[in-house]
C-alpha cells in the first residue's frame, strides 16, 4: 500500500510515498486516513503535504526502491473532508493550478507548517475581588493598562488581543505577579443556539418574495443561486437577516462575504445587533494565531455567523447552510496572484456542493450575473424601492463645456482652475446653506497626478515603472514638505527644483487629487473677510486614513451630521452610512467612458451608481450632480435616464455581437521578467505550441497595461474562446509544456483564468 500526497511545489502531480515499517505492520485503520496531512522528504527539504489517495504498490509510475517511506503522519483524523478535497481538485482543474499550491492557498499557514490544530491560547481576566482602590495612586500607568483590560469585561480577552490593543507584555506579568489579574485558558463549549437579539423589521412585498425563495431552497436542502438586485437602501440587508434566521435556527452556519476588510467592523455590528450569536470575522488582516481559530471554529461549527473576506470561502465548515455574497459585483472578489479565484463563482460552486442557497447581493449586477440570469443558472429578486420615505436619488449631468470651470484668483494675483462648473458650486452652496452634507467623490488620491514641466514638457515619472509620480503635500496648508510618489510602487523622490531636462524653474503641478480638490473647495467656500472655514471640509482617501482610528475619526465628525463637505475617493463609494448627504457630485467620474479597456463603462457605471446611493439614504432627497465633458456621449446619457439596469443590459447586448465575455471565455497569460525582449520571446514560444483551433482567437503578445512596474517587465496574450470546453481542453494539452519551455526558464508565467482586465 501506498500513500499519493499533495505537496506544495509548483509542479503539476502528485507524490508517492510508502508507509514506515513500523506502520505497515499495524491493522489498516492506523494507515493515515485520506485528507490528514503527513511529513515527507522531498529531495533535500522536508515538507508538510496533504494525503489524497491510497493506491496498491502497482499502480505506481515510481520504481518501488524509489520510493521514500512518510516521515510521520501529524493527524489521526482528517483535517480536509471530501468535499473540501473536492473543492481542491475543482480549483485546480478550473484555474490550472497545482493541487498541491491549492492547498496551501486554502490552508491557514499554521497548519500548513505542521502546527497542532488545538490551541491553547493564553487569555487574561481580572480576579474578581479586585476594584480601582487596589491601585496606588502613584501606579497610574498600571492602572491604565488594568483600565483596557477592564473593557473585556469578565471574561477578559486573548493575549493576542491585547496586545494589539497596545497592552504592554511586562506590565500583564506584574499585574500578575501582583495577584491583581489572572491568565487561563478558555474552554470551548458547544455554541448555544442563536436567539434574536431584536425583532426584524416587517418586510416589503418584494422583499418578502426574496425572503422566501430563499427560505424554500433551505428547506428543501436544494441548491439556489440567487442574484438579490436590490438598489442602495432598498433592504437587502433585510432580506439576508431574515433568511439567515431561519438557517440559524435550523442550527446552521451562515456565512457573509463583504469586499473589504474596512466594513467588515460595521457588518459586525449589523448583525451582532440582530443576533445572539458566536460571530467570526475573517480577514487578510488577522495574525496567524487568530487565523487557525477561526479556521477552526469554522470546521468544528463553534462559529454560527462568518463574515469574510475573499478569503473566508475557502475554509472547511461544519454545517454551512447559507452563503451571502453581499456587493457581489465588486471586484475585489477576485484574487489577483497565485491562485486567482472569482469568490461569487466559488461560491455558487460550494452552495452547489452543499445544496445551499446562495445569494449574491448587489446594486449594480456585473454582465456575467446578468447573463447567469438570462441562462437560468441564476434566479432574479428586484428590488427596486427603498422603505420608509427615502426616494432613490437623481441623477442629472452638468455640461462642463457651457459652464466654465470657476476660477479662483491666489494672493499673489495669479488665476487658477478650480475644475468645478459654476452651476456645481452653486447646488453645493445651496445644500451646505440647507444644512446637509455634499458628498464629492474624485478617484485619485494626492495633490495632482502630475509634475509638468511648462517650458519642456518633461513630466516626472516613476524610474521602475511606467506611470506619473503622483505630487504630494505633507503640510497642505503651506504646501511644505512637498514629494513625488509612485502609486505603484511606492517610490518617492523629492520635487525638483529646477526641469531636470531643460533647467526651467517653471514646473506645474497639473491635475487634480483630493488634496488639491480640497484646497480649492477651501479657497472658495471660506468665508471672505476671515477667510476662515465656513464648513469642514473632510478629505477621505488612503492618505487620511491610514493611522490607526483615523477612520473612526472621521467617521465620528460626519456622523455629527452638521453641515460639511465630504472629498472622497472610492474609499467611500461601499456600504457607509452618511444619512446628511444630499448632494452627490461627481466632477469628472465619466472619464471611464472614453477608455480603451471594454470593461471600462461597466465598471465605471457600478462606481457611480454606488456613489450616488450614498445620497438621501436618510428621510431627506437626494441629488447627483454628474460634472462631464461629453454629455451627449450615449452611455452616460442612458444611465442618467434609464438607470443601470438598462445601461447594463444594453452593454450585455453589445457584447453578444462582438463576441466579448461573457459571451466569449478568456484566459490571460502573463509573463513577467527583466527585460520586454525576454518576456515577449517566452509568449511567442508559447503560443507556437498551440493546437490549432478554429473559434479559438490569440491576442498578443502585446505589452501588459502597466508594461513595466517595480522595474520588472511584463506582456501578455489573451486566448478568447467561443466555447468555455474547448478553452479548457485545450489548456489543458497547452500550459505545462509551455511553462516548461527553455525561453520561459527565468521568467514568471502566469495564467488567469476568467480574467477581469487586461
Ligand atoms: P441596502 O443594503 O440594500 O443598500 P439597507 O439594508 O442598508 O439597504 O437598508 C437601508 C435602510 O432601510 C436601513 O436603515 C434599513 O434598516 C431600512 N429598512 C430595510 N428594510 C426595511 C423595512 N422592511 N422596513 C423599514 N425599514 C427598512
Ligand atoms: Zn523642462
Ligand atoms: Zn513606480
């Protein structure tokens, strides 16, 4: 008898091994099971891999004196079941990617490194008969440090936790040593049943229908795959609440895929407030510790409610009986290295598994799930009101070729562009004056995308890669500590003060970025005699909100609802709440439409439909200005009038007559080395090897969007096939031997397939 194991090395197959003496002479039971992982030799290395098989000596392609015994097996039961070994070969086949490297994707790396799968993790908790007066008055950073502590309440929390709060390891230990606090190790019970926390809200009729499609395939154990097309503010929250509570109290597990791990805070308390339940959060964000327990309590069904990330689809569940895609359009759903995954088509395929229903909420459906719709394969809810009196916000367009831009005179005489139309400012005037918040989503962070010589015409780029250095301000106010930065890699410079080309000091910052956007909005809406602000203005992006509670912060002030100004990139474009916003504007979110990318208006549509329901979502109206250079350009009028679904339909159809996915299948390869010659070689290389197929176009090699990027060089070729099979089949024949091609040998090549841009 002899073990297959699955390794972790980028090699399409699978390993023999044989069983130690001492285990073959024992009963078959102690042979390790399918699914348990074991310690191996492999060449030199030891590695930890998983068992897949058991096959008679026979069947082996390996010369039995070849073949190493295990080193040792780590588990007595399995750690994968069938279905999550299923799930496996399913990812490895679609996206023709090792078995053995989906594995380790799909694996927490603690039990990848061979960990334990119990652990005992070290919480601390008060003694009960301590109070505030066992601290002396001197001890005032001991008390403070008691004091977070305190916070957890009785039962305290995790060291882990703690210390990422800022707890001090060395003061743990005296308050210890002090008798005051105590650490053990929290025993894990079976979850009591979920009980509701609050009443649910009374349903609409439409959301009542989606409820009960949902609850019907729950019941009759029948996999569903439902697409919830509900507007912003239409209670598609609802709907998952309601529908999960029948599942809950089936005693099933539920799990929520959120897009960011910035709302997954905010989803919480969604359903915390709902539910009387042990919720699990999992996200990039997590430490490995905390990685493995949730990993975990997923598979010994301790976790009633997940909520995810991407990421969270691929853990082993104990019961799953519900999966929820919420914004299920939104790109951040697809794994974008290694294993490159879709989560809303991984998750139809474990719902698919289980016999789930599974439900991919959103605004604004993607073609693909338009096109599911169409084929049957998805069944569609509308919802198409908002409860309550909020009415969907309109959305009108600002000819910015009528109007010119307003211009703002500096102290020194000098007239500059404000990039905002007259009719713009005055509806932001007008709110402000009413009262409520405007919302001004602009989708570039910085001060201006550019450093522009005017003499010239030399712009500051990045050296490793093919892009503008974006221009930044520390101090906004007094333009200091001024520096160039590459978004993409990172780079930074400081700003020069002379061209480097021609030697002229008259170098421009063009365009605009937030920062630049929220000078001027100060410029014009202070007041003119103190020219002191007259209303904050708030600047969210990843530059204001990367220090911890920054968010929060900001979060805070908004909420206090007073009259402000929002500039915002499209940080704020998913799930919050700013219930004063009134007016969205858009000063030039249109430009997606003139993009070369085919899938640009569509995802340009999304960004803007989801902006826009940032307004009026409280009892007030609201407003959408759409500031744009080409208002007869035919898909922007038709969203402004007919509404996404239709703009979406009609894209869908031209899409059918080009032949473009989703009615064509596409897989991306990429190639990435040191030179463009070289890469470009190992394509060319490659596509040679390819059967001739008729339906089946080549496109390539070309260089890649961002050819070159931390001084590394990357082309592609794009294969679109009319039929998703014969793709298949013929990837198949085609990637391995085109990997293992002599040009390829130094170069990283990589396969996407279902790619969402190239
Ligand atoms: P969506 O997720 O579709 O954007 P939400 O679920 O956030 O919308 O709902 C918007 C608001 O409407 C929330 O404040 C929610 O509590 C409220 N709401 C949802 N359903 C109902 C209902 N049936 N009756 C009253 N209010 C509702
Ligand atoms: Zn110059
Ligand atoms: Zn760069």
């Amino acid at each position: 008898m002899l073990v297959q194991v699955a390794l972790p090395v980028p090699l399409y197959r699978v390993f023999d091994y044989s069983l130690p003496a001492e285990m073959s002479a024992l009963p078959n039971a102690s042979i390790p099971k399918i699914g348990t992982r074991v310690e191996v030799s492999f060449g030199r290395q030891t590695l930890i891999g998983i068992v897949i098989a058991h096959i008679p000596e026979a069947d082996s392609s390996v010369p039995l004196n070849k073949i190493k015994p295990i080193n040792k097996c780590l588990d007595a039961d399995p750690i994968l079941d069938d279905s999550m070994l299923k799930l496996a070969y399913w990812l490895a086949r679609y996206y023709h990617y090792p078995l053995g490297d989906v594995l380790a994707v799909i694996l927490p790396s603690l039990v990848r490194q061979g960990k334990p799968l119990d652990l005992l993790i070290t919480h601390w908790r008060i003694l009960p008969h301590v109070t505030d007066d066992d601290f002396r008055a001197n001890a005032k950073k001991q008390k403070q440090q008691f004091d977070m502590l305190k916070l957890h309440g009785e039962r305290g929390a995790s060291e882990d936790i703690l210390l990422l709060e800022g707890m001090q390891r060395e003061f743990l230990k005296t308050l210890e040593d002090k008798g005051l606090i105590e650490r053990y190790i929290e025993s894990k019970q079976a979850p009591s049943p979920v009980k509701l926390a609050k009443m649910p809200l009374d349903l609409n009729a439409e959301q009542q229908r989606a409820v009960d499609a949902i609850i019907a395939a729950h019941e009759a154990k029948r996999y569903t795959g439902i697409l919830l097309n509900g507007i912003t503010g239409s209670g598609k929250t609802e709907v998952y609440l309601q529908a999960m509570q029948a599942v809950l109290e089936a005693g099933k597990q539920v799990l929520i895929l959120v897009p960011e791990i910035g709302l997954t805070p905010q989803t919480r308390a969604r359903f915390a407030s709902r539910f009387a339940a042990h919720i699990v959060l999992l996200h990039s964000g997590m430490n490995n510790t905390h990685r493995l327990q949730g990993w975990q309590d997923c598979r010994t069904g301790h976790a009633q409610i997940i909520i995810g990330t991407r990421s969270a689809l691929l853990y082993s569940f104990a019961d799953l009986g519900l999966i929820v895609v919420d914004e299920a359009h939104d790109g951040s759903y697809k794994q974008q290295d290694t294993l490159r995954y879709h989560a809303a088509d991984v998750a139809l395929y474990r719902g698919f598994q289980h016999n789930i229903p599974v439900v991919l909420g959103t605004a604004t459906p993607s073609l693909e799930h338009l096109k599911l719709v169409d084929e049957g394969k998805l069944v569609e809810y509308q919802l198409l009101t908002r409860p309550g009196n909020a009415n969907p916000a309109t959305m009108q367009l600002i000819d910015a070729r009528l109007q010119s831009t307003h211009q703002q005179t500096t102290d020194d005489g000098a007239r500059y562009d404000t990039g905002l139309t007259d009719a713009l400012i005055g509806a932001i005037r007008q709110t402000l004056e009413a009262g409520d918040q405007v919302l001004i989503f602009l989708n570039r962070r910085g001060y201006a995308p550019v450093l522009l010589c005017k003499a010239c015409g030399w712009q500051a780029d990045c050296p490793r890669c093919d892009a503008h250095l974006t221009v930044h301000y520390n101090n906004q106010a007094q333009h200091s500590h001024s520096y160039l930065k590459c978004h993409h890699c990172d780079w930074q410079a400081y700003i020069p003060a002379a061209c480097p080309d021609c030697g002229s000091q008259n170098l421009d910052a063009k365009g605009m970025g937030t920062t630049r956007l929220s000078e001027n909005l100060h410029a014009i809406f202070a007041n003119p005699q103190t020219s002191k602000d007259l209303y904050p203005i708030i600047q969210i992006d990843r530059d204001t909100t990367r220090l911890k509670n920054s968010w929060e912060n900001i979060y805070q002030r908004i909420n206090e609802g007073k009259p402000a100004i929002l500039v915002g990139t499209q940080m704020v474009a998913k799930g919050h709440h700013f219930p004063n916003v009134t007016l969205v504007c858009l000063p030039n979110a249109d430009r997606g439409f003139l993009s070369a990318d085919f899938r640009s208006p569509e995802h340009t549509a999304q960004l803007m439909v989801q902006v826009a329901g940032r307004a009026g979502r409280g009892d007030k109206a609201g407003r959408v200005l759409i500031q744009t250079l080409q208002p007869d350009n035919e898909l922007l009028l038709k969203l402004v009038k007919d509404g996404y679904l239709s703009f979406a339909r009609e894209l869908l159809q031209e899409r059918k007559i080009m032949g473009l996915p989703p009615y064509s299948y596409a897989a991306l390869i990429r190639c990435e080395g040191k030179t463009m010659a070289a890469t470009t070689q190992a394509l060319k290389d490659a596509i040679e090897l390819l059967p001739t197929a008729h339906n089946l176009a080549v496109l390539g090699p070309i260089d890649a969007p961002m050819s070159k990027k931390n001084s590394r060089y990357h082309a592609q070729v794009l294969l679109l096939a009319k039929d998703r099979q014969q793709l298949h089949r013929i990837l198949n024949q085609w990637w391995q031997p085109a990997i293992a091609l002599p040009s390829a040998k130094y170069l990283k090549l990589t396969l996407d397939i279902d790619p969402i841009g190239w």
